[in-house]
C-alpha cells in the first residue's frame, strides 16, 4: 500500500521530531501530529517557530519548512485517526506510580487509551505502528483490543521503535545507525514493506533491519539497557579511580581503543538521567521477574542502583568537603537538564543531587541556558518531599549564571553544556566565599585551569 497520509499520536520528544524528518522528507504524504496536551499543540503551532515546546538543534527550521504543507499539529484526534492510513503510538510510557509494578512496571494506560480510541473511530483498515518503548509482547494486546472492538476492520501492528537520543534527535533522524520495525512477517509483509518504502526516501535500505514484532519491541529496551551499562560500568570505575589515583578519562580512553568495546558512551558523569534509561531498565527487571528470571532481573536492577549511588555520592561529597555542613549556604547549579543540548529535565540528576542538599539545609541556585524556572520547581514537587513554600524557599532560579554563582560556596555541575567551558571563570572565582569550591560532575572544565585560579576543584574519577 503506498501511504499518503500518516497520523501520530503524541506530540513528544519523540512524535514531535520524527514527524517534522518524516514530513520533510516525504513530501507526497500528509503527517498529522495530534496530542490532548492543547498548549503542547498550540506551542507547535506557534507563529514564532522558537517557540516549539520541545528544544531540539535544527528542529525550529524543519518545522518552520514543513508545517502547514504537510506538517499539522492538532487536538482533533479522532478526525486524524479517521484520516491516517498509517497510525504511530507515540505517547509517554511511565513507570507505574500505583497497583502492581509500582515503581517498576511500565503504565501502558495511554497506550491502551490510544488503542481504544483507534478502534472506535476507524472505518477503513489501518496500519497502527509502536512507537513508544513497549514492553515485549505489548502488541498482542493493541492487537487483542483492536480486534475486539473494531468495526469490522483490519489492523496490522508494527512495532518500529525509536532509537533517537534528546539533544541530536535531528541528525539521529537523519542519518540513524539502524531502522528497526518488526511485524508478523508471515501475513502482514505488505504493511511492513510500506513502512520500509516511507524510510527508503533517505534512510539506505541496507540499514533498515526487519526482525518479528517481539525481537523489535525487546531490541529497544535492550539497547536502553546497554547503554546505560556502560554509563553505570564507567560510573562504578570513577569511584575507584578516586581512591587509588588512577584518572577515569585515561581509563575510558585507554578502554575505548579496544574496537570491541568501541569508544563511545564511556563518560563518567554525576549519573544517567533521561526518560528512557532507568524507565526502561526497570521495566526489563519487572518483565524478567514476571518470568521468573530472578538472575536476569537482579543482573539489570543493578545498573540502576548504581547510578542511584553515583548520584548520592556527588551530593555526599560536596557536603562532607564543605567542612560536613552545607546549611544555610549557597550552592550554585549549573545545569539542570539531564544533557547538554536539550530543555528536557525528566529523570535528570540534578534533581536528585538538590534534593539531598535541600535535605541539609542548602540553598540551591539554579541556573541552565534552556530550563525555566516553572520546570525546576515543577520536578521537586514531583518528589513529593517538600511543599511548594519550602521548594521556593530553598531554590532560586537564576537566568544569568554570573548571578548564580556570586557570593556562592560553590559550584556544582550538573550537565556538560558547552558555555560553562567558556565561562569568565576569574571573575567567577573573584566573587564567590573562600575557599571556592568547584564540583565538577560532567568533567568538563579543565582541571589544571581551574586550580590555577585558586578554586578547589574536583571531577569524577580522578583526584587531580
Ligand atoms: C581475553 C581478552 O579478550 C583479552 O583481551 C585479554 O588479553 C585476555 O582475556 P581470551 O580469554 O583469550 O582473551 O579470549 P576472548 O576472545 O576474550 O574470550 C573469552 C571467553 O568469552 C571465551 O570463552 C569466549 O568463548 C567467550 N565469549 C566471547 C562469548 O561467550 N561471547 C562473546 O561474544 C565473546
Ligand atoms: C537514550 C538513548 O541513547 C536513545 O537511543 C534512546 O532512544 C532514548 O534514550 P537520551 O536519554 O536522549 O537517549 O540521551 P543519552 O545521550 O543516551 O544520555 C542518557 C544519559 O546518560 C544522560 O543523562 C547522559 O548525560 C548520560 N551519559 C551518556 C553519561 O553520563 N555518560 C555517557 O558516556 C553517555
Ligand atoms: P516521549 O518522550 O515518549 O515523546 P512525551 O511525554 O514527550 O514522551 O510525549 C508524549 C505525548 O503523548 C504527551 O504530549 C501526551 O500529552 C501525549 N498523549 C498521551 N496520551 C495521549 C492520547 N491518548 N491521545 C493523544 N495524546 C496523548
């Protein structure tokens, strides 16, 4: 089936991007982005294109190209569905906060929301791709839903999973590693082909990989997985590098010449933050326990209880340095985001490490180049450990770091922006308490500068 007109559901860091790739290179067919969120949608729509709710390098300019040519964005979500040949789910997949798998499971009430509402307005068969990170065999239960509620009509699920990471999300898209999508490849070659034919206009055929809807689903959470094992192995390593005075970045450089263990994805940071990582991670160790793999499950969960230490560890360190008490004093943050290069602040370690020092009585000054301050507050009452009151008592958010950093105890880095290089560090120093502390959670200053201008500095896994 040659496709024409595509609809997603769910305007996200993930929708929202692939849609503007998909519209712009795809210029015969109609991509309509619809969400419940009516400000979500208004902000892609906005006249001024820098006002799209999502900050993504190059993203203002490919929406400002397509949208209203074969772009949409819109609330109607029913008269999209009814329109699209092709459906992609889209939408958020939390970890359940309630009932069974609290805390673990991944909450599939939006996407069974979706599947339902596609079932109810359908009048012609459609193919209904996943988007979303699903846990394996989720698309037996679109398809069980879809077909028992449907009009008559055929659905074919295809499960064809996002692998883009926030802040390069553009050229991701552009030029990705690998397509995946899987699908019944017995009965439904033809809605698979037509997804392969929508890639082919500028992903090389070569690297679209076909695989059956389960390989697909499990392949996502997979990689989430192993990616943030090497963020966790690494992390784990910089703690002993401290101790035995050994440098971690000698240790990832050294490591990653090794072709195969490749040298990508080997920063030791502060902690992963980010929607999918521990999400996803979590939801491998419910699905393994669900099975009854405790091995399996117990293996993964420790990549998340490592990178739950290496936050507490950071926070404990500025204030055991800070002479054992941070009360009262200031703290400047730069960053808040969970990376560089993007406003998404979900699961940041930020919000973890200040949750700790508002718990000594620190006062926090936030500042990052792309969070609001609305963003800040909204992530700590989100932990529920403090009013609103004490959350503004205890925080404030700066929009110029010079300002965040004045009369500060010290420093805290939190994401690895590139202006904090570039940052007037002398004047920085100037204005702070002695002795200036600098705590450089995202290694990106350089050591022997800093220490040179009287700061006392330190990085993850090395002692200087
Ligand atoms: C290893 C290191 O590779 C080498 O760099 C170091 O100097 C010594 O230890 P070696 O033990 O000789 O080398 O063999 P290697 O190829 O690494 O295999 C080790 C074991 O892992 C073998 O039993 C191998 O069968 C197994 N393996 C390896 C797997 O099961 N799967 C794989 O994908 C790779
Ligand atoms: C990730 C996957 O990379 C992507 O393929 C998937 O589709 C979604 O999840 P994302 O969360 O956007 O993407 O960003 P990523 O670049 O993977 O970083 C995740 C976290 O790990 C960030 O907090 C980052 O700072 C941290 N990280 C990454 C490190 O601390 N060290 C590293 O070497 C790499
Ligand atoms: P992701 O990072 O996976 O893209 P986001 O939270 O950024 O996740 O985006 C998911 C979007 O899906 C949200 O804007 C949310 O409002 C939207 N959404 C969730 N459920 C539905 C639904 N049933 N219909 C339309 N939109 C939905």
């Amino acid at each position: 089936m040659k496709i024409t007109s595509i609809c997603c559901i769910g305007a996200g860091y993930v929708g929202g991007p692939t849609m503007a790739i998909i519209a712009q290179k795809c210029p015969h067919i109609k991509v309509t982005v619809v969400d419940l969120n009516v400000e979500r949608i208004a902000a892609w729509n906005d006249k001024d294109v820098t006002n799209i709710p999502i900050y993504e390098p190059g993203l203002s300019d490919l929406v400002a190209e397509a949208r209203g040519r074969n772009l949409f964005f819109s609330t109607d979500v029913e008269k999209a569905i009814d329109e699209a040949q092709m459906i992609f789910i889209s939408v958020n997949t939390p970890t359940k906060t309630y009932g069974l798998g609290k805390g673990m499971a991944a909450d599939l009430k939006y996407i069974e929301l979706c599947a339902r509402q596609i079932a109810s307005v359908a009048k012609d068969n459609k193919i209904v791709v996943e988007k979303s990170t699903l846990p394996v065999r989720t698309a037996e239960a679109i398809k069980n839903i879809l077909d028992n509620t449907g009009n008559g009509v055929q659905f074919q699920i295809l499960s064809n999973p996002e692998f883009l990471a926030e802040g390069t999300a553009v050229q991701d898209l552009l030029f990705p590693d690998r397509v995946l999508i899987g699908g019944n490849l017995e009965g439904e070659r033809e809605a698979l082909d037509s997804l392969v034919e929508i890639y082919a206009n500028w992903v090389p055929k070569e690297r679209i990989l076909t695989t059956n809807l389960w390989s697909s689903e499990l392949s996502k959470l997979t990689a989430n997985a192993f990616l943030a094992q090497r963020v966790s192995s690494i992390n784990a390593m910089s703690e002993l590098c401290e101790k035995t005075g050994a440098d971690v970045n000698e240790l990832s450089r050294a490591i990653g010449m090794d072709s195969r263990i490749g040298p990508k994805f080997l920063k030791a940071s502060v902690g992963f933050g980010g929607s999918c990582f521990q999400k996803d991670i979590l939801n491998l160790v419910y699905i393994a326990k669900s099975y009854g793999l405790n091995e399996v499950a117990d293996y993964w969960e420790q990549v998340v209880i490592m990178n739950d230490h290496q936050k507490r560890r950071f926070a404990s360190t500025i204030v055991q340095t800070l002479y054992n008490t941070v009360s009262g004093k200031k703290i400047a943050f730069l960053g808040w985001a969970f990376k560089k290069d993007t406003n998404d602040t979900r699961e940041s370690a930020a919000i973890n490490v200040c949750d700790y020092l508002l718990h000594e009585q620190a006062h926090i000054a936030v500042y990052d180049p792309q969070v609001k301050e609305k963003k800040v507050f909204n992530d700590l009452q989100y932990l529920d450990s403090r009013s609103l009151e004490e959350i503004e008592k205890g925080i404030t958010v700066f929009e110029d770091p010079y300002e965040a950093c004045k009369d500060a105890h010290a420093i805290a880095i939190l994401t690895e922006w590139d202006e904090f290089k570039a940052y007037d560090w002398e004047k920085i120093y100037d204005n702070m308490q002695k002795p200036a502390f600098v705590f450089d959670g995202r290694n990106v200053l350089d050591a022997k500068k800093m220490v040179s201008l009287g700061f006392v500095y330190s990085a993850i896994g090395s002692t200087n």
